[in-house]
C-alpha cells in the first residue's frame, strides 16, 4: 500500500512541475508578444511624426510659386499669370489682363537625375611598372632628399626603392 502511495505523490509532484513549467513559458511569451506590440507601436509613431514633418521630398517649386514642368531647360517660366490693369483712388487693383510669368530662372530644387552623375569613369589611367614610371609621392630622389641614389650602389643612380614597405617590415616582397 505504501508503494501505491509513494506512485501517487511522484505522479502529483511530476504533474506540478509539468504545470509550473508551461505556466512559465506562456507568460515569457505573453511578455515577449507584449514587448513586440510595444515595439510595433513606437515605429508607427516614429513614422507619423517624420510623416507629420514633412520627411518626404520636396516638390520642384521655384521661387515664383510654378512647378518645374512650367520652365524650359534654360529655367525659364512659361506660366501664365494675372496683372492688374488699372487702379482705384486708394490704390487697389480694379482689373486684371493674362501676362508672362517674369521669372527669370528656376531656383527651386533640383531633381535628383540632374544632380546625380550618371557615369562614373577612372580619373587616373593605371601606368605601367618600368622605367618611365612616376616618382609616387613621398617617394623623394636624390633632388628632394630621398636618398643619394646610390646608396646600395647601383650604378645608374637608381636605389629602387619605391617608397613601400620593404619585406622585412612585414610587407609584400619588392619587384
């Protein structure tokens, strides 16, 4: 009878840790489900707020009030826009003709594809090892005091030394 006892008390311990343990796991996850929402919430409201101030690309209005599309390529203004014809005694406009827009230029912001390069090219062509190679900077002959040219005794004056490190400074082995 004890040892049927003994079962029954290992089954309830056993059914109490199994019940401690998953109780555990749904609350990290209802934690971690609730810090996600949090999460969530505050990016939306990041987003509104650079919503809210404008954060997107301004339009091309030049300083006329007309959009780009109205200017040609030399930037001037091809809108049309009324100008008074005639004035009262205390000096309000009292008609209106169609005139020119006199915009001299456009000044608003420019579109990116105007500002952007659209090729990219090398500014320097690779010159090749030799003897009409150029002196790299800092790398100094014997007129700039880089060394008196023949210091390991060549005898055309040239030490060969490039400037670089030398092997033994831990760098690529000379050519």
């Amino acid at each position: 009878m004890a040892a049927v006892g003994m079962w029954i008390v290992g089954v309830l311990v056993v059914c109490g840790a199994v019940t401690f343990f998953l109780d555990s796991l749904r609350g990290a996850q209802l934690d971690r489900q609730q810090r996600r929402i949090e999460q969530l919430q505050a990016e939306e409201q990041r987003l509104l707020r650079a919503q809210d101030a404008g954060g997107g690309t301004p339009d091309p209005v030049c300083g006329c009030g007309h959009h780009l599309a109205q200017h040609d390529r030399r930037g001037r203004c091809h809108e049309e826009v009324s100008r008074p014809t005639g004035w009262d005694a205390e000096h309000r406009p009292t008609g209106y003709a169609p005139a020119g827009c006199t915009c001299q230029r456009y000044v608003g912001p420019q579109p990116l594809s105007q500002v952007y390069a659209d090729e990219l090219t090398e500014l320097e062509p690779e010159v090749p090892d030799g003897p009409g190679r150029a002196v790299p900077d800092g790398g100094g002959g014997p007129a700039e005091g880089g060394g008196d040219g023949d210091a390991e005794g060549d005898a055309d004056g040239d030490d060969g030394d490039d400037g670089g490190p030398r092997p033994e400074e831990g760098g690529p082995p000379r050519r």
